[in-house]
C-alpha cells in the first residue's frame, strides 16, 4: 500500500501534461524492457512487449508467443490528459504592470479551485525542424482572486469571467517589453526563433499527499484521470514480468484529448487504437475476417475516474447507489450508454474482483444530473468489441486538486492485474 501509493505520487509529479505523461510511462516501458516501435517503419511478429507514442498518447502490448490471427487482446482503455488552462497564440499579455499569460480553458475546470495558486506551465515546443522538445517551469504562475475588502458579495456569489477572470500573473513590467514564450524556450535550453508551436497548459504544483485519519486519504491533481494510466502500466508492467499470457494480448491505451471529446489523431475516438491493433495482427498474419474474429473475442476495460458520494452534497447522488471512499472500484453504468457497462460487463467485473480480491461497487447518475462519458461507449462503437467501464471514485473531480481514498487506487490497479491476467 505505501509503495504503491508513493510511487503513484511519483508518477503524478512527472505527469503535469499529457505529453510527460505519455513520457513517464515510456521511460517505465523502456526500463522494463519494452521496445518503442517507430509507426512510419514495418513492424514484425515477435513476442514481446512493445509501444508507441503518439503525441499525448502511448499504447503498449504484451504479446505472447502462441499468437496467432485470431487471438484476443484485452485492452484497458484510459486517457492522460486533465482539464486546466491552454497557452494562447500571442501568450505574453498583462496591464497596469502585471505580466499575464493569455490562456484558454481546456476542458470543465472546476475554475475556482484554480484560484490562488502556484502553477506551471508544461508540455511541448516544437521546433522549426520537425524536433520537439518536452518544458515545464515549476511554480510560475498565479490566478489571484480579487479581495474580500473589493468585493464583499464574493462568499454569497462567485462568477468567474472565463476571459477576464482567469488569465494568470508571471511578473511585472511592461508586455510590450516582455517575451513569456522566450522565456519558455530558455528554459526547455532552445533558440526562441526556433519555436514554431507549442502546446503548454497550466498545472497545480503543490506535491500530492496522504492525509486524514491513518493517511487514508490522497490529494493530487490530474487524478482524473492518471488514476487510472497508472494502475494499467502497474498492471501491465506486472503481467510482462510474470510471463505473457499465452490466450489473448494485453493492451495499455493511454489517449490523449478525452476531456476535449476525444476527437483528435490520439484520441480514443481518432484512428490510434485500431491502426494498433490492425498493425499487430497484420504482423501475425490475420486477415480482415480474421481481425474480427480477435475483436469479437475480446475486452476493453474502459478506466476513468467517478464520483464518491458526497457528504455535503448527498441529493446530487442516487438514493439506492452511493459508492463509499474506500469501498473498491466503480462499476459505472448508465442506461443511455454514456458508459459502456452491460450485463456481461457487469459479470466480467464480479470475476476480475473474485479472482484479484479488490472491492468493487456501482455507480448510476440521480437521474436530474446529467452524466458524462468516457472512452468505453467509444471504443466499442469504433470496434464493436465487448467493453465495460469502471474508475476509482473521487471527490472534487476537475478541480485543480482531486482525492481519492488509498484502498480505491490500489483496488484499480489489482483488478487491471487481474484483467490482463486472464481471470
């Protein structure tokens, strides 16, 4: 549990954007042994584990070596990106002597939890020649909210304007004068004229931790959703140890752009995913029919974040359905398919929670709130393969800070074990 837990941390820290995301679990893969493949070059059939990187994105594999055509793969589906601030074209901004940064809101913040706090800027810059290159500053910047003495409404009503209420401070002086994307490629160790683009949003840099009675708590941002990243490259990590199962192909699909609706080249809902699978079984030999045949026998277990039941807020839940912190895994349903869940979804979470130990308990939205979705309905739409969603029950989603009960975090990642595993 407390190695589990640390380690989670460390993975958080070195994740304050989808591409060091997806960059954190390629240095895992890579101490592990795993080999990156290049997408633009042929790829061969042997065993062994291998990945790709896609922008923000990584999927990973395990394949056995009784592969054939037709053999299954079980797919744990999550996403690496997490709602917050996007850098504008034009980012140096600022009045009456404040430096600002012109930022766009990237996703549903919670946007007051952003307030008043230490952020930094990270992501890529990419180069006049094609190269990029991964920067993060470190506490940089500040959303300051206005004084109570200015404004003494603010505890009965809170309205943020989302253009002229959020834009962050980074120093003082003139922004006529002042270059905040220099300063960003001085610090990434690049010419500023050789910056052609640039992707950079804003993250929370206070240092996850365990609180609460017996540090029963963990608070951390980005939990929606490396949550769930995290224990499928534990568990992914842990079957290519154990030995690769010799009946189906175990798959880490980390996308990026799910807060965005996915629809991007490295979203669950762009080409990735299937360009993947096609790749792997082309490799072994399989044709179209034969691929079908794989994805009718196969899984996607669909992982993201959901919602605990809140003690101050309990009519915004279902009367008969109120997951507990610390009561295992969601098994989120929805009767509109805004998660993929059925019936023999449903069954195959009660044997992966059998077979593992970990806890488990539903989830379903008060029907006056509406729900939102994930990767799994997409997914299984693209594939037609059997999907089913599932994710560790949070408070405070979408806020710069996010907790989860330790007993939940671990309970993901052994039934992602499970899962790959077989059961």
């Amino acid at each position: 549990m407390t190695d589990h837990i640390a380690d989670f941390a460390r993975f958080i820290t070195a994740s304050p954007s989808s591409y060091h995301a997806a960059a954190e679990v390629a240095r895992r893969l890579d101490e592990a042994g795993f080999e990156r493949l290049d997408e633009a070059a042929a790829w061969n059939s042997t065993p062994g584990g291998r990945y790709i990187v896609r922008d923000g994105a990584v999927i990973a594999w395990l394949q056995p070596e009784a592969s054939t055509p037709t053999t299954p793969f079980r797919v744990l589906g999550a996403h690496t990106d997490s709602p917050g601030f996007k850098l504008k074209p034009s980012p140096t901004t600022g009045r009456l002597g404040w430096l600002q940064a012109g930022v766009e809101i990237y996703g549903g913040p919670l946007l007051n939890s952003w307030l008043d706090r230490e952020l930094e800027l990270a992501g890529r810059l990419a180069l006049r020649d094609g190269t990029e290159v991964l920067v993060r500053t470190g506490p940089f910047l500040r959303i300051p909210q206005l004084a109570i003495h200015l404004d003494r409404s603010v505890n009965d009503e809170l309205k943020l304007d989302r253009q002229r209420h959020v834009q962050p401070v980074w120093g003082v002086g003139d922004a006529r004068e002042a270059d905040l994307l220099g300063e960003l490629a001085a610090m990434a160790g690049v010419d500023r004229d050789d910056v052609a683009g640039y992707d950079l949003l804003t993250a929370d840099t206070q240092e996850p931790r365990r609180f609460g009675r017996d540090d029963a708590f963990f608070a951390a941002g980005r939990m929606d959703n490396l949550s769930s990243v995290y224990a499928g490259l534990v568990a992914l990590l842990k079957a290519h140890s154990a030995g690769a199962n010799a009946e189906h192909i175990s798959v880490l699909a980390a996308f990026d752009h799910e807060e965005l609706g996915s629809q991007s080249r490295s979203g669950a809902s762009g080409p990735i995913l299937d360009d993947v699978l096609t790749r792997i079984g082309e490799s072994l030999g399989s044709t179209r029919s034969q691929q079908k045949q794989a994805y009718a026998a196969s899984w996607c277990l669909s992982a993201d974040a959901g919602h605990a039941v809140h003690p101050n807020y309990a009519e915004r839940h279902d009367v008969a359905n109120q997951p507990f912190a610390g009561d295992g895994v969601l098994l989120k349903i929805n009767a509109n398919q805004r998660y993929a869940t059925d019936a023999a979804g449903a069954a195959l979470v009660a044997r992966l929670a059998a077979s593992s130990g970990a806890d488990y308990q539903t989830f379903v939205s008060n029907n006056t709130v509406p729900c939102g979705s994930t990767i799994g309905p997409l997914t299984a739409t693209r594939l037609g393969m059997r999907t089913v969603d599932v994710g560790v029950p949070l408070l405070s989603m979408h806020s710069a800070r996010e907790m989860v009960h330790v007993d939940d975090a671990v309970a993901l990642a052994e039934l992602a074990g499970a899962f790959f595993a077989g059961a």
